[in-house]
C-alpha cells in the first residue's frame, strides 16, 4: 500500500512541478521533481522514473545547464531501452540532438535528427517528427548548408501545419527566420517571426535563438542600435 502511494505521490509532484515551472518558479520545480524522483526509485516504477527525468532534463535545458539535460535525457532513453518502451525512443533521441547543438557537436545532432526523424515517420509521431526534422534544419543551418537547410525545414513546416500544431509551426518559422537572416533577407526574417508570434506566445530559449533575438538581430544588421 505504501509503494503504491509513493507511486501515485511522485506523479502528483511531477504534475506540480510543470505547473511551478510553468509559472517561473524554477527552484519549486527543481525541488518537487527531485522528491518525485526519489520516490520513483524507491518504488522502482521506471515508467515514472522516465518520465521525471525527462522533465528534470527539459528543466535543466531552461536554466542553461546542457550537461545536467544531457545526463538527464541519456538516463531516461536508456530506461525507456530497458522496459521496452520504444514509443519515446524518437523524442529523446531528438532532445538528446538539440542539447548537442546547443553544446557545438553539429555532426552530433545532425544523426539524432535523422535516427529520431525515421522513428518518428515509422511510428506516426508527427509532433516529433516535425520536432527532429526541424532539429535537422538547424543542425544544417550551422553547418552552413542552407540549401539542405531549407529542404528539412520546409518538410518540418508541411509536417506541422499537417498536424495542425501552432507551436510546432511556431517553432519552425522561428527556425525559417534564423536561415533568413543568415542569408540577410531581413524583411523575409520579419515577416517570419510575425507569423511565429501570431501563432504561438509560446518562447522557444530552450533551442537555439528566440523570436526577440532574430528581431533584435535584424535591427543590429540594418544599424538601428536603440531596438
């Protein structure tokens, strides 16, 4: 009966935790996932185990610590390889691929993004697939092949819009902007991220770039410093 409470505990902190981070409240977050944690080993409910961490490692990805989200992310993928639960292989192999980018290792991300892209296809996960193709656009993107580039995020765009996902959308015309402005197609790199933020308020600082930082970066490129 107690384990079966702990069981049922560490999903109710789990769900409090997203809501504390959702508000800001990142320490609160921090705090309720770590006991979420503790108790999901104790009980050894590696389903909900696997699910913390990946919440812990998104957590660590918002605070700037890729380390920390890497760990996290690398643990729950070897879980989910342990208990058999292939449907999440595709998302954390994707995460996985967008903390390589952020950490530099391109060639890194760019094979998470293929491996979780053809999972994701296989398996009809088009949330994810969207999410890994646009992984793959960016990885491109800086390692300067914005014709390739282009192509992976104009599939992860047809892929998103098809599942009818603003955020998803969201994020890939956020992406779109960043290839705009390396290609200096400033009033294009606007246009996108109006669209973006018409779409979804959502902020996208746990990838590479915000929507703020592409309108900043226009403004710099055309010499409007008091932007």
């Amino acid at each position: 009966q107690h384990a079966g409470d702990e069981r049922v505990a560490a999903g109710v902190l789990r769900s409090l935790a997203i809501a504390a981070a959702s508000s800001g409240s990142q320490d609160r977050a921090g705090d309720l996932l770590d006991r979420a944690i503790d108790m999901a080993r104790r009980t050894g409910d590696d389903q909900q185990l696997r699910l913390l961490l990946g919440s812990a490692a998104a957590r660590h990805l918002w605070l700037g610590d890729s380390q920390a989200a890497e760990d996290a992310y690398g643990d729950a993928l070897a879980l989910a390889s342990a208990i058999g639960d292939l449907s999440v292989r595709p998302l954390l192999l994707a995460e996985l691929g967008w903390v390589g980018l952020l950490r530099g290792a391109l060639v890194t991300a760019e094979h998470l993004s293929i491996e979780a892209a053809e999972l994701a296809e296989d398996l009809g996960n088009r949330r994810v697939w969207a999410h890994a193709l646009r992984l793959k656009g960016e990885a491109l993107l800086r390692r300067w092949d914005p014709d390739a580039a282009t192509v992976a995020l104009d599939r992860a765009l047809a892929v998103a819009e098809e599942l009818g996902a603003p955020a998803e959308v969201a994020g890939v015309r956020c992406s779109q902007a960043c290839l705009a402005l390396e290609e200096e197609r400033i009033v294009e790199a606007r246009r996108l991220v109006g669209e973006a933020t018409a779409l979804s308020t959502l902020p996208h600082t746990m990838r590479r770039v915000s929507l703020r930082w592409v309108l900043g970066t226009a403004a710099l490129m055309e010499g409007d410093l008091g932007v």
